[in-house]
C-alpha cells in the first residue's frame, strides 16, 4: 500500500527540479541574450568597470560570451593604466574577464572569477645601480597600490598569454623577453605557473603553490619549483648591477631550484649542471676555465645561522675528474666555518695546477710536491669572513698521503695523521705503517720504515720557513730507532743555505744498517771509511748527529758526530793496521 506522505515528497521534488531546470535554463538563456548585445554598452561598461577595477581600462570593443554558467567580457584593443602612473598606458590584443555573478550580487560590486590577458607588451629598463623600472607602473605605494593588491587575492584565475617584455641592459642592448603565466586561486590555496624565454638563449620555468596571503609573508606557506636553463649564462649575468657579483660564469648551464617558505622561515634545494664554464673575477683578474661542474645543494637557517649543504660535487677538467661527496657551510657569528669527507688529492692537485686563475708560484708549488692520496675529513674554519687572510684554520684527517720533497722539505709517501694548519704555522701529527720519507738533499735512497709516528711542526714568516719535529719513533729493519730533526729554509738566498739538524738514535742492530742514516754529502774519505771499517758484530747503541748547513761544498759550516757502542765487533781502523775485534767497546767519529 502506498504511502500518501512519500508520494507528496516525491512531488514537491518533481516541481522543485522543474523549477529548478526551468530557473537554469532562463538564466542561461537571458545571459546568452545579454552578452551578445554587449557591444552597444561598451561605453557604460567601461565606466562600470574602471570604477569598481584597481586599475584604468580603455578597450577598443567589447563584446561577450557565455562559458558554462559564467559571463565572460572580451575587450579588445585593451589599454590599463595603473593608478600613480605617468607613463604610457599598457597596451594588449585582447583581454577577457569572468564575471562571478551571484557574488557580485551579493556585494553590489563586480567581482571576478578569472582574467586573461593576451599580447600584453611592456617595456622595462634596468639601471647601472640595479634599478629596474617598468613603463606603465608608478612608483606610489600605500593606498594607490592596496586595491591591485585586494584584487589579485581575491580573484581566482589570471592568465597572461603571449606576452612580450623589451628589456634594456645597463650596456644598452636590448633583450626581448617571451612570457606565459598562470595565476589561480581555490579559497587560500594559491598556484602559479609561469615561463619567461629570453631572445639570449636562456628559459625559466616556475611552478608554485602556497597557502595563505603572499604579501604577508609570517603568515604564509609555499613552495616554488624553479628550472632555469640557458646557453649562454654570462647573458644572465648581465641582468645584475654591474658591481653586484664578484664572480659570475659564462658557459650552458642548466639549474633547478627548490625554495621551501614556511612562514618566514626559509630553505632552498638546488641542482646544478653546468658545461664548458668559465668562472671568472667581475674585474677580471683570473679565471677559472671547467669543462663540466655538477652538484645538488639544500640551504637552511636556523635561528641566525645559514647552512648549506652540498652533494655530489663533480669537476671535470682536460679529462681529469674530481668528486666531493659532501660538504658543508657554516655561518658562524661573523665568520664561516666548511665542512667535508672522503675525496681524492691528486685530481684537484692536476685541475689547479693546470689553471691560470692560480698564481704562478703556487701552481709551481703543486707541480713539485705533486700532492696525493685521500683526505677522509677537513673543516675550515674563517674567524672573520671580512678578514679571511688573518684569521683562519684549517684541519684534516689523511690516509696514504704522497708528496714530493720541496726546497729541501722531506718528501712523504703513504703518511697516515692529522694536520692542523693556522696562518702562521703548522703541526703534523703522523701515526702509520709502510712509510717513506725522502730526503734527497741528504740520503740518495728514501728512507723507509714498517712503523713510523711523531709531531712535526711547521712555523714561516717572510723571511724562512722553519720545521722541527717532537720525538720521531721509527720501526724498519734496523730495528727500533729515535729521530729529531729540523730544517730551517731561507725564502731569501744567502751564503748558508738551508740548514737541518738530525739526531738518530737506534739500538740492537747490524752495523750494516748503519749505512740507512749516514749522508752522502758527507766528505768521501769518511764516507769510504765508513764503508770498511765496521765488519761483522752487534751495534748496542748507536747515534748519529748533523747540524749546518746542507749546502754541497760548505763542510766547514756544518758538524757531524758518530757513535756506536758495539759488542763482538770486527773494526778495520786502518788500512795498514790489522783489523781488531772489539768485544764491549766505544766509537766515535767527530768531523
């Protein structure tokens, strides 16, 4: 049995839909009807919307469409001029304007669902000091701008389609500039996507999304995708202030930006893929050509201090490669502190000592001492970013570290330690196995040694560059043995020369190990009595002392002692002399 109340319900939504349907259907129809006529308003309509709009508008005609259930105004030959202005009006092809009919209502004011502007043309100019002006906007702030800016948080779409921005440099070349954006807005949630291409061969391409009112940026949430690649980046770098980059690059380039706002609280990622670069100083000083450089990079602050860290560094450079896996910076009240791990010495040795930007005398310094092996970390540390020469740090942790011997300095292979250098000086603190030292002003073979730990020091000045060492303790086949030494090396030339003092004492081994440590710039006559006259036998104690200068020639500016306490020794004094055994004895030889 039917139910009488359903069946009246069933009916009061028939004739509701009727209605409904019917409602839709007139309002649909009379809007067709109202926007095909809109040409003979164009004068009424003009003035309706230059007093409701934040900025002037002049069009040549209007006409209208009706999209879905939105009332569209399409203005051609349109012209905006923006309030405090005294430049040309902004000229376009064509504009259209959704109209929000039921808010529009409701606030007896026009309101807007979307905007799109077509062939917009604007001519701006970019001063010496950085200063870029746009012709067609004023300079007046305050209440002049706050209605343009209550109108682009309230409307929902804009559109501006094959737009054209002349752009003129500080040199006076002129850049055409090629520009889509879109603009829309769902309640707060805001979208952005926007491709600028410069006539210079370079694109950037933005999206963005964010939540909240922009111009209020404590109060906002985004995020901004940007890609900029260009062919040619020194064109870029023309579209700063002359004096506002110190260093810039020229070559391809292609980057992608990540910025994070968080209510004033900012973070950056980015890549970079750069090729055929030429880093360079803005007066021209140096530059620094580099066949390829890629890295990603993410920058973050906290509280007052920046960090930005670095990844994948790749440097490519006459077919050398070097990578960096990481790095970090710092700021640090007014200095800045670097950060890193795990990279090779001997590519970054090839690539700057092959590079111009580099002075002469330290590319010498790279091509001698040849400096390789891996540094597993190193931190920089500058104490005054405004005085980075006179307050500075640096220390680093190295494995199978290699260079060459330089201005007398001992050459080093498969050191193990840990440096820590100022600008005044330098300590080295070496603790590893399988170790060569080399000392060619004085021994013709390196040295080696199984075992080998100590501290060295370095101090230098304008006038020498001295090194000393603590107690060196050594393990090799001569068995245990305790070295001292120290150079001092002249940067200015005089009659002495580098000087070096050498203290070696060793126990328990053979006499012919005595060979390892005895000078061949020695005279030749004690050289060969060396040579012959301590046989077979057990050298207890042995020590062997230099001090002066290692200049070849100059025996009367140095000393050199020997001692040896031997046991069961053969020793041939003389030639004409029998040979002796010495079974507990002394011997010493004083120049």
């Amino acid at each position: 049995m039917e139910n009488p109340f359903y069946n009246r319900i069933a009916s009061a939504l028939w004739v509701f839909l009727l209605i409904l349907v019917v409602t839709l259907a007139a309002y649909v129809s009379v809007g067709r009807l109202l926007t095909a006529n809109l040409a003979s308003f164009r004068v009424e309509i003009l003035r309706e919307l230059n007093a409701r709009l934040p900025f002037g508008i002049e069009a040549q005609e209007v006409a209208g469409e009706w999209q879905s259930f939105t009332p569209e105004l399409i203005l051609t030959g349109l012209r905006i001029t923006i309030p405090g202005s005294e430049s040309r009006p902004l000229e376009l092809s064509r504009g259209r304007m959704g109209v929000d009919v039921l808010n529009s209502l409701r606030t007896r004011s026009l309101q807007m669902t979307r905007l799109v502007l077509d062939g917009l043309s604007l001519r701006g100019e970019l001063s010496s000091e950085g200063e870029f002006s746009l012709a067609g906007f004023g300079r007046e702030r305050g209440g002049a701008t706050a209605p343009l800016r209550e109108f682009l948080l309230n409307i929902e779409r804009i559109t501006l389609r094959d737009n054209r921005l002349i752009l003129t440099m500080p040199d006076g070349d002129v850049r055409d500039l090629a520009l889509q954006l879109e603009l829309s807005r769902e309640g707060s949630q805001r979208h952005v996507q926007a491709t600028l291409v410069s006539s210079a061969g370079a694109q950037i391409d933005v999206v963005a999304q964010g939540l909240g009112d922009p111009f209020t940026p404590a109060l906002f949430a985004g995020q901004v995708y940007l890609n900029m690649q260009s062919a040619h980046l020194g064109a870029v770098r023309d579209m700063f202030a002359e004096q506002a980059i110190a260093v810039w690059a020229d070559g391809a380039v292609d980057l992608e930006l990540w910025l994070n706002w968080d209510k004033g609280k900012p973070s950056v990622q980015a890549r970079l893929e750069g090729g055929d670069l030429l880093v360079a100083a803005d007066n021209a000083s140096w530059e620094l050509p580099l066949q390829r450089v890629a890295l990603e990079a993410r920058l973050q602050q906290r509280n007052d201090q920046w960090s930005l860290f670095v990844s994948n560094v790749q440097i490519e450079n006459d077919s050398v490669q070097w990578a960096l896996p990481r790095l970090q910076l710092d700021t640090v009240k007014d200095g800045l502190r670097a950060r890193t791990e795990g990279f090779e010495l001997a590519p970054l040795s090839a690539i700057f000592s092959n590079q111009e930007a580099v002075s002469e005398a330290l590319r010498d310094v790279f091509s001698v001492l040849q400096p390789r092996g891996h540094i597993s970390a190193l931190e920089i540390t500058i104490g005054d970013i405004n005085l980075p020469g006179d307050d500075w740090q640096l220390a680093a942790n190295f494995e199978d570290l290699a260079v060459e011997t330089l201005h007398g300095a001992p050459g080093v292979t498969a050191a193990t330690g840990y440096t820590q250098i100022v600008p005044s000086g330098a300590t080295v603190i070496l603790d590893g196995q399988s170790m060569t030292l080399d000392f060619p002003a004085v021994y013709r073979e390196p040295l080696h040694f199984d075992d080998l730990y100590g501290t060295l020091h370095l101090d230098w000045d304008a006038g020498s560059v001295k090194l000393t060492s603590g107690l060196l303790t050594t393990l090799g086949e001569e068995g245990v043995a305790k070295v001292m030494f120290g150079l001092n090396i002249p940067l200015q030339p005089d009659d002495i020369g580098i000087e070096m003092d050498l203290l070696v004492g060793l126990h328990d081994t053979h006499p012919v190990h005595r060979i390892k440590y005895i000078p061949y710039i020695l005279d030749p006559a004690l050289l060969t009595w060396l040579a012959d006259s301590i046989g077979e036998g057990d050298i207890e104690q042995g020590a062997f002392l230099w001090r002066g200068s290692l200049r070849e020639g100059a025996a009367p500016l140095r000393t050199v002692q020997l001692a040896f306490n031997v046991a069961d020794t053969q020793l041939n004094y003389h030639p004409q002399w029998p040979p002796v055994l010495v079974e507990q004895g002394v011997i010493l030889i004083d120049d």
